[in-house]
C-alpha cells in the first residue's frame, strides 16, 4: 500500500508540474461565490461582500487536493464599475500552490436585472516540496530539497446576468497555458486547452414559507469530457437551506445552509465520490463563510440566493 501510495504522489507531481492552465480549483458550493470561475461575477452582491472556503478532498487519500481560499467582491460607488479579490493556498501531494487573482466587471443594467462583462488578471506561485516524499531508498538525491518557486501569470474573462430570481454565466478562466521549463515558466495562448463554464439557477417561490432553488454547471473543454453538474435545494423560510447535487462519474453531494442573519451565511458540503477513487477515500469536506456588508441601497437584497 505504501509504494502505492508513493506512485499516486508522483504521479500527481508529474501532472502538475506541467502548470497546466485548466488545472482549477473545485467548489461544490459554487453557486454562492462564482467569482474564481467568472470575474464578471465581482459586485454582483450589491455590497461589500467577504468570503471564506476550506476544502479538503478525498479524505483518507494520500496526496489529495486541499485548499483555503478567500474572496472579496464590490461594486463601486457609480454601482456601473465591480471589483474583486481572490486568493488561493492549495496543496496536492508534494505541490504547493499560491493563487492571486484581481477581477474586474463593468455593469450594465438591462431589463429587470443587471448585465456583467468581466476580466480578470493574476498569478501563481507554485512548488514541490519533494524531501516530503517516502522514498524507497533513502537518501535519493531527487527528493532531498524543495523545487524553486516558479510564477505563472494568467487572465481569464467571463459574462454574467442576473436578477433578483434567477442568474446565468458563461466564463473561460486562466485562459493562459503555463509550461515549466528548468527553473522558468513558458506562458503561451492554446485555445484547445481552455476551459469554459456555463453556469445557470432559478428561485422557484413554491408559497411564503418555501423555495426552491435548482442550478447547474457545465464544464467544457477540449482535452478533457464534458462534465455538467445539477443541484437541488430547498430554502425554508430564507434561512435555512438543503440541497442535493450530482457532478457526472464524479460525485454526490449533500448541502447544508444557515443564514445566521442578514449579513452572515455559513455553508457546508460533503462529497461522495463515485468514480473509481471511492475506493480510496471516504468523501470531500467544505466549508464556506459569507459575510454582506449592508449598503443604504435600494438595489441591496437579503439574502442573496446565488
């Protein structure tokens, strides 16, 4: 099992050591918080808008993704102009990396809901910390010290539109393919290796007390199948939320949501793989933390569904 163990790691160096661009984080709760798929998305809360995600995948694998990310998002004061923040520290086997990525959207309003055509711009650190490795014989040379620390920029753009019920997004982050070379890092344009999202929801108000809420996600890109994702969730009383979703030859998963106020949402979501890997794990863990700062504006509603 150990030497197992020891092939998945490296493999998992392997590929990533490439800095493939469409090598992108994955939220089961990203209906809440769109901004590191879609910079479009930045000011789409109306306010000042601060979140905070931990992920651990495939819990019991060794090697598996982990990541801390946190965002802010706001549009300013003209209310035509959103801004936003991402940033990312996520580890997979003995690769560490670091993601800043700055997201800009100009707002348009159209027809009872707003229109959003998004950039985005940023980079990431990234680096293998191999001594971490168990080798078979000791002292390997190849593994007694950290690789250097190599910065990749990249870009991405995306449009949004939302209303008060339902939201639509089509978006192609880190559109740039990023290549290690030695100690340096080759950045070129591949349209073959972008990935692209289609992201979609609706409020269905079933009577006073209940909603209902059904999204999805389709992920497209060239090298890789087409992965949609469909999810369910009942809203009682616009504070508590319960949800189903399903991510095709990837995942279940179940959604559990507490508007604690107005301003404070706390989110929680547990994956159960049903590829191949469940074998080797016993489910993906995520929180999420929401806080809307409250605007004296008319276009600020409570809670915000998406």
């Amino acid at each position: 099992m150990k030497k197992l163990r020891l092939i998945y790691c490296l493999l998992a160096c392997t590929l990533v050591s490439l800095l493939s661009a469409q090598f992108d984080p994955q939220f089961t709760q990203y209906m809440y918080n769109e901004s590191f798929i879609n910079p479009a998305y930045a000011g789409s809360h109306e306010a000042l808008s601060l979140t905070a995600v931990g992920r651990k995948q495939w819990v019991g694998f060794s090697g598996a993704p982990s990541n801390i990310t946190f965002s802010g998002h706001t549009p300013l004061a003209n209310n035509k102009i959103g801004v936003g923040l991402n940033v990312m520290n996520e580890s997979i086997g003995v690769m560490y990396r670091n993601m800043i990525l700055l997201n800009g959207a100009y707002r348009l309003k159209a027809g009872e809901g707003t229109f959003c055509f998004g950039l985005q711009a940023g980079a990431s650190a990234y680096t293998e910390r191999l001594s971490q490795v168990t080798t078979i014989e000791g002292n390997d040379r190849q593994f007694i010290q950290s690789t250097p620390v190599l910065w990749a920029p990249n870009t991405g753009a995306g449009l949004y539109y939302y209303t008060a019920r339902w939201y639509a997004g089509v978006s192609a982050p880190r559109m740039l393919l990023n290549t290690s070379e030695g100690n340096a890092v080759k950045t070129g344009f591949v349209p073959g290796n972008i990935s692209y999202y289609l992201t979609g929801g609706y409020v269905f108000e079933l009577n006073e007390d209940y909603k209902l809420k059904p999204s999805v996600m389709l992920k497209a890109a060239a090298a890789a199948p087409l992965q949609p994702e469909v999810n369910v969730q009942g809203i009682f009383r616009d504070r508590l939320w319960l949800g189903l979703g399903y991510r095709l030859n990837d995942a279940v998963a179940c959604m559990l949501g507490w508007q604690v106020n107005p301003q404070f949402r706390i989110g929680y979501s547990y994956d159960y793989a049903v590829s191949k890997l469940s074998t080797f794990n016993s489910g993906s863990h995520e929180i999420q933390l929401n806080y809307t700062f409250a605007y004296k504006n008319k276009n600020y509603t409570s809670p915000r569904f998406f």
